[in-house]
C-alpha cells in the first residue's frame, strides 16, 4: 500500500499495488501544470480516501487528449485522477510513501528547456515514445 496526497492534504489516495512505470514528460503542458515526472497506476489498484470535492478538472483543448486534475484548494497537480481511464499517470511528486522505481524514459525530450540536464540514463525520445 501507498500513500498519496495534495500539498494541502484535502486530497488523499492510495494505490495497494506499486505503480508498474515511471516516466518523465518534458512537454511544455506537463512542465506547466507541475506534472513532468509521473507513475502509471491501474484504476483498480487506486482509492481515493480524501478530497473527491476538492478535486478540480481542466479538461483538454482541441488537439489534446488528456485530463488534467488539480486539488482546488492547493493547486497541486493530481494527474488524471479524475479521469476515467483504466491505467493513469499520477505525478511522482504526489506521493508520501516511497516509490522504488527510477525513470524508465523521457519523452517530448524536443522541448525541454536547456535550464534543465538529463541527468541520469534513460531512454529518451524527442517525441512520444510511440511515434518516434
Ligand atoms: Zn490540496
Ligand atoms: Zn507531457
């Protein structure tokens, strides 16, 4: 079991399997709203034990497939939470329990800005993983 939550603590989740992968998107949206590095958890591992209400949808323009959840109160990125897909990207950011996994790849690696090095050696793809 794992434990998650919000910077205020109003949203709490847990997932009682360890997220299989860990990612990094260095995609202008994913920089912006905070959520670059990020865990795939299965929907049906995932609990959500605080903050249904305070949990806010920005959901996607033209051209863009994915919801986005914040908690209202706090800001903090939740990923897609809120969604409704069988397997979804949380933030690494947001959990409080260890995770004992390091990135697997960095995608959109075209658009990282130079401020921030790769520093480790994970796949990178300039691109999503899977047009590349
Ligand atoms: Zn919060
Ligand atoms: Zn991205």
């Amino acid at each position: 079991m794992l434990r998650g939550s919000c910077c205020c603590g109003a949203v709490g989740f847990e997932v009682s399997q360890p997220p299989s992968m860990m990612a990094t998107c260095h995609c202008t949206r994913c920089r912006k709203v905070g959520a670059a590095t990020f865990v795939f958890v299965v929907r049906e591992n995932f609990r959500l034990v605080a903050g249904e209400d305070a949990i806010a949808i920005y959901m996607p323009e033209d051209g863009y497939r994915y919801t986005r959840s914040f908690c209202s109160k706090c800001g903090s990125a939740l990923g897609e939470i809120g969604g409704n897909g069988e397997s979804f990207p949380i933030p690494a950011n947001c959990f409080d329990d260890p995770l004992d996994l390091s990135v697997r790849f960095h995608e959109f690696v075209a658009e990282k800005p130079d401020w921030l090095p790769i520093c480790d050696q994970a796949k990178q793809f300039d691109r999503h993983p899977v047009s590349n």
